[in-house]
C-alpha cells in the first residue's frame, strides 16, 4: 500500500495553461539582484508552467508545451490569461503577537509620537504584557489566522520574530508557536529570535543583567530546541546601544545564528557596520543614513531590507532606496508587520510603496519583493524566482495589462488564485 501512494503521488503533476505572462522566471543559480541588475526581468508571453511534486518541471511558451501524456495524474489550472508571478518572500515580520494596539494609534493621531507612546508604557512592553498573559494555544491560533491571510494576500514565504516576551518563558512561548506554525502550514518560514527588542519593565536601570539573560538562559534553551535561524536585535536610542548589539550578535554567532538586525529606524549609532563587520545576513529598516553606514556595506554579502509600510504608518522618512541601488547595495522590500508600527502584513501595499514612495520601477520592486526577500531569508536556492527545481509557490493574477499594473493600481486586489507547493491554497 505505501508503495502504491509512493508510486501514485511520485507522478503528482499540475500544468498551469493560458498565462498572459510569465514573469520573473530566471536561472536557479542567481542569488540575488543590486544596482542596475535590479532592472533585470525575465518573462515569458503566452506561457505555460508543469509542476511535479511540488516542483517546478518545466516551464515556457504555450507552443513548445508537450501536451498532457498523463490525464489521470495531472491536474489542469486555467490561468485565464493572467500574469504569473513568484509569491512574495516577506523577510521581516513580527505577526506572532497576542493583541492590536489601535488606542496607541489614535494616541498618535491625538499627536503624541511613537518614542512618546514608548515610554508611556506602551510599544513593545505593551505588546510583552499581553503575550505573558496569553495561552500558547490561542496565541497559535491567532498567528495561524493572520498567515493564512497574508497568504492569501500572496506571501509564500515569511520570517517571523519573537520580541515581545522578554522573558525566558515568554520569548520560548513566541518562538514554540512559530515552530509550530512551520510544521503546520506549506509556507516556507523562518525564525528569528529577538529577544534584544526592549528593555522589560524589572530591568530598567539595569540593562547589563537583561542582556546577560538573553545570553546566558534565552539563546542555550533556544539553540538545543532549534527554535531560531536567527538574531536580531534592536539598535536605537532607548532601546540597545551598538555595543550591545556587537555583543549580542557575538553571543548568537557561538550558537550558529546569523544576524538580522533592527537598526538607524530614529537614529544612526552604528549599528549597520557592527552587524555587517558581525556577518549579518540583513540589516533592516535603515530609515536614517549616513556616509559611513552605506560604506560599511563594501565587499560585504549582506542585504539591506527596507520597511516602507513602517514609514507610511508612522510618518517617519522613507529608507533612501534609490541610493542604494546606486551604491550597488542590494536591497529588498518586507512588511515589518507588527501591532505597533506596521499593522499590515499586506506585500502588495508594500511593493505598490515601493514604487509610489521609494521610486523604484516595477522590475526593482519586483526584484526586491521576491528573489532579493527570498536571499534575505537564506532560501533564494528554492524560492523567489520561476526556476526548475525551485518549490511552486505562484502567484496568478486577474486578467490585467501587464506587471507595471500591479504598483499603479494599488489598493485593489489583483490575485486570483495562489499556488502553494503546486496546490490552489484556499
Ligand atoms: O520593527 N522597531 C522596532 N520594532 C518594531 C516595532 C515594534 C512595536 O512597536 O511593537 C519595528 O518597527
Ligand atoms: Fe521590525
């Protein structure tokens, strides 16, 4: 009997027909694009795509397609003259959170600023109280129902961080669900641990024996339960200074964790060369930059992730993306979604900000918002471009002129379907 499931789903085939384009479709190899590669894109007119166990097979024109030879295994999908296009590689995310913080948001409406709100008590320690009080269970359940939606939305790919627990039990409690939310839906995802977000209230003054917990307790639990692929933390004024972020990405290299870090949101300290001197594989949202912090990026492999829902939701100044482009530096686009500063996780608004704020054509923002993401995420070998071998993670468009379409009408839902590992995800 397991032979014959074995030899039936080995023959498991999907052919998506009638593609209006095919975009984005490119070489397995590429790892990611920056400078003037970034107005590279690959498509495909009048396009077919054959997808087996989950995997790209093959792909092209309609009229070099073979046809089907296997009716009984194969399933048929009518793109009905659509775009197609990768799902979006979302590489900075905090979506397990336990509750929405709309009264901080209309406190600033009233005008008082995100620092102010911060130290009013509310921000992340806000945040850090109700995920101490939450059941795990539900928890999961709400992180779950938050996914399947930006899934829906087209992410096919997420990193997601822990951070507002600030405490040993609550950080492992943040960090067990995004385990379990990796085991339990198709989506390629990644951890993060970021216990370095905020300073817990029975910490304040002493800062030095927080810090000493999140080396000494929080990472030794968390590498021998693999509950993290990374490292972060957050380097900004009242928060953590650089030295403590050299410290902890140090502390987090001993335990095999990359860094991903938070840093020049509000202020430069430093931050962008101690993570790239410390092997950062990102350093994320760079909305205040300085000379030195673009230098520090020579001859080195990490990526620069810029947030833009964070400053369209805050009223704070947009990361220079087009500099970096310039500088040759790559770059990629990621929601920041999160209870405080980016309330959506929606990838089509960041990539239409992309455009509409940051300047960047429709091939960069394509670029940025799929294969460079998917770098950003260490995944680029199987996800972010159209490639044989590469896992079906697809997005299929309503019928619409062309991909420049995509950023010029936005706010409207142009997905028709999603394809996950080969399958319509409902
Ligand atoms: O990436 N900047 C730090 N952390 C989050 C915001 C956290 C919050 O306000 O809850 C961010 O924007
Ligand atoms: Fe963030």
């Amino acid at each position: 009997m397991f032979w014959l499931n074995f030899v039936i789903l080995s023959y498991m085939k999907t052919v998506i027909k009638n593609i209006s384009q095919l975009v984005q479709c490119d070489d397995k190899k590429l790892r990611f694009r920056a400078g003037n590669d970034m107005n590279c894109l690959k498509t495909i007119d009048n396009a077919y795509i054959e997808i087996e166990n989950g995997k790209i097979s093959s792909f092209g024109n309609m009229d070099q397609w073979n046809g089907i030879t296997d009716w009984n295994s194969t399933t048929i999908i009518d793109a009905e003259e659509g775009l197609v296009l990768p799902t979006f590689c979302d590489s900075h995310t905090h979506l397990v959170f336990a509750e929405s913080r709309e009264s901080e948001f209309n406190d600033r409406i009233n005008g008082l600023s995100y620092q102010q709100i911060a130290k009013n008590g509310g921000g992340i320690l806000n945040s850090a109280k109700k995920i101490h009080q939450i059941d795990e269970e539900i928890l999961y359940k709400r992180s779950l129902k938050r996914l399947n939606k930006l899934i829906k939305l087209g992410t096919g790919a997420i990193e997601i961080k822990s951070g507002y627990g600030l405490s040993v039990e609550s950080e492992l409690k943040i960090l067990r669900v995004i385990k379990k939310l990796k085991e339990t839906t198709p989506i390629c995802i990644k951890s993060t641990f970021l216990g370095a977000h905020a300073v817990p209230e029975r910490y304040k003054g002493n800062k030095n024996e927080y810090i000493n917990l999140i080396i000494n307790e929080m990472l030794p639990k968390i590498a021998s339960n693999n509950l993290a692929d990374y490292i972060d933390i957050f380097c900004e004024e009242g928060y953590f200074t650089n030295e403590d972020t050299i410290k902890i990405l140090q502390a987090g290299k001993k335990y095999n964790l990359q860094g991903k870090t938070h840093v020049n949101q509000f202020n430069s300290l430093g931050g962008v060369k101690s993570s790239i001197d410390n092997d950062s594989l990102s350093v994320d949202h760079l909305e205040i930059m300085n000379d030195d912090d673009f230098l520090a990026f020579k001859g080195s492999k990490t990526i620069a992730t810029i947030l833009p829902s964070c400053s369209f939701f805050l009223g704070i100044p947009y990361s220079p993306a087009k500099e970096f482009i310039a500088r040759n530096i790559p770059i990629n686009l990621a929601s920041d979604y999160n209870p405080g500063s980016s309330p959506s996780g929606n990838m089509n608004l960041v990539a239409a900000l992309g455009s509409i704020k940051l300047k960047m054509n429709a091939e960069q923002v394509i670029n940025a918002t799929t294969l460079n993401g998917a770098y950003a995420m260490g995944i680029e070998n199987k996800l972010g471009t159209i490639s044989v071998g590469k896992m079906a993670n697809l997005i299929i468009t309503k019928p619409i002129p062309n991909y420049q379409y995509l950023h010029y009408s936005f706010g409207e839902n142009l997905i028709d379907k999603v394809i996950i590992a080969g399958e319509e995800y409902k």
